[in-house]
C-alpha cells in the first residue's frame, strides 16, 4: 500500500518540475527573441537580412486583418494533414501486408532500400507532373516522404516484437491474424505514433517543397514570395508561423501517446491490484 501522504507530495513535486520545465523553456524563448530584436536595433544584425520580430508581429497583424493568413495556413495544414494520414497509414497496411508474407518483404527490401535513399524532394517537379499543378501534386510530394519510411520502420518494429509472447500465441494455436491483431500491433502502439511524430515533420517538408513549385497560398507560398522580393519579414512570420503548427500537430501525438501509457499502466495497476 501506498502511503497517501508520500504519494501526495510526489504528486505536487512531479507538477512543480513541470511548471518549471515549461517556465524555463518559455523563458528561453521569450530570451531568443528579445536578443534578436536588441541585436538589430544596435545594428550588430543586418536588419534587412534577418528583419526583426517587432516587424515581423506588425506584419502578422496585418496579415490576420486582411484574412489573408487564415486562408494560407488552411491550405497547407490541410495539405500536410492529407499527406501525413495517406502516407502514414497506407505505409502501415503495406508493412502489415509484408509482415505475412517475408519472401514478398525480401523480394521488395532492395527496392524499398534504394527508394528511402532517394531524395524525394529533387523528384518533386516530376510528382508534381505526374499528379497535376495542384493540390494532388502536393500531397503526392507529402505522401513520398512519409510512406517507404513508414513501411520500413513498421516492419522493423513488427519484427522486433517480444518472441515469447509469439511463441505463446503459437502454443495456444492461433494464426497470423490473430497475432498480428492481437500481440504484434497492440505491442507496437508507441512506435507507431513514434513514426507518426516522423512523418509531422516529413510531410511539412513535402508540402513546403510543393508550394515552393506549384501553389499561389499556403505558408510555402509565403515564404518563395518573400524570398523572391527580399522581404525577410514575410520570410521570417512564415517560418514561425511553419514551426509553431508542426510543434502543435507533434504535441498533439504526443498527448495521445501519453493517454495511451496511462491507460495502459492503469490497466496493469487494476489487474495486480485484483
């Protein structure tokens, strides 16, 4: 048994080492900013190199009044989120679909190998023929990313599954399928959001490069645009705006990779309790 009050002071330490982690990492932050706005203003950076975050939250303001931004980020959030979901999950059921049959996997594995090296994003002009100038092209450069990595590490992970528990499944005379469904995927939830995490930042970089080529919106757009007429400004919101977006989708899998531990560890607790 747990000592109420011991466990209750763990509790509260536990909470203050997390405001403080978040206090300090703020801090850095708000520190980052400050630093870069005084450096500017004593000219020891090249304003119009690096502009300025007072600058930049002018711009962002008035972008946010014209309605302009909302658009932007719409079409790129659903590009990436288009891409994430189709590379990601048409990944894991071409890596389920190897994991029954390990000849096709060594048949296919030179062939995966040489297409993970490849670097997608100089293929871009060529998916983005292929699918058509448009929103398909993007998504089709965001899919290329993810996908061969998605089916590489899903078998990977499929294949370093606990033995014993296999072998169990096997004792007890069940098939492919029901250890797939049963041990194998159940064991590999907390990789798969792992690779899901991956796949956030790889289907950005997809839907950047795209809207780099092809598109007129999106945060890509933004920041080619500014690039071509030396607004460093522009340049500068779109890569806050870009990483700010990617940091919330990335915490987004990490809050439901944690409710799936808790979950877990609740359900362990309930059955040595019982």
């Amino acid at each position: 048994m747990k000592n109420p009050k011991n466990y209750q002071e763990y509790q509260k330490n536990k909470k203050r080492e997390k405001i403080k982690i978040i206090s300090i990492q703020f801090l850095i932050l708000f520190a980052f900013f400050l630093f870069w706005e005084l450096l500017v203003n004593i000219n020891f950076l090249n304003e119009f190199l690096v502009s300025k975050p007072s600058k930049i939250f002018i711009l962002f303001l008035s972008y946010i009044e014209s309605n302009s931004l909302f658009t932007h980020i719409y079409v790129s959030v659903l590009e990436t989120l288009i891409g994430l979901i189709i590379g990601s999950s048409l990944g894991l059921i071409i890596a389920i679909g190897l994991y029954f049959s390990k000849t096709l996997y060594k048949i296919l594995e030179p062939y995966l190998t040489v297409l993970n090296a490849l670097p997608k994003t100089a293929l871009a002009p060529i998916l983005i023929i292929w699918a058509g100038t448009n929103m398909k092209g993007i998504v089709l450069v965001s899919v290329s990313l993810s996908l061969i990595i998605t089916i590489i590490s899903s078998y990977s992970y499929f294949q370093l599954t606990d033995e014993n528990l296999i072998k169990l499944m096997r004792v007890l005379n069940a098939n492919k399928r029901q250890i797939l469904f049963r041990v194998i995927l159940p064991s590999n939830v907390a990789n798969i959001l792992a690779i899901l995490k991956i796949n956030v930042g790889l289907s950005w970089i997809g839907t950047i490069v795209g809207e780099f080529l092809v598109s007129k919106n999106g945060i890509g757009y933004l920041l080619m645009y500014g690039g071509m007429v030396f607004r460093l400004d522009l340049v500068m919101m779109g890569v806050i705006i870009l990483a700010l977006i990617a940091f919330l989708m990335y915490e987004t899998i990490s809050i439901i990779e944690k409710s799936i531990r808790f979950r877990k560890h609740k359900h362990k607790k309930t059955i040595i309790e019982e």
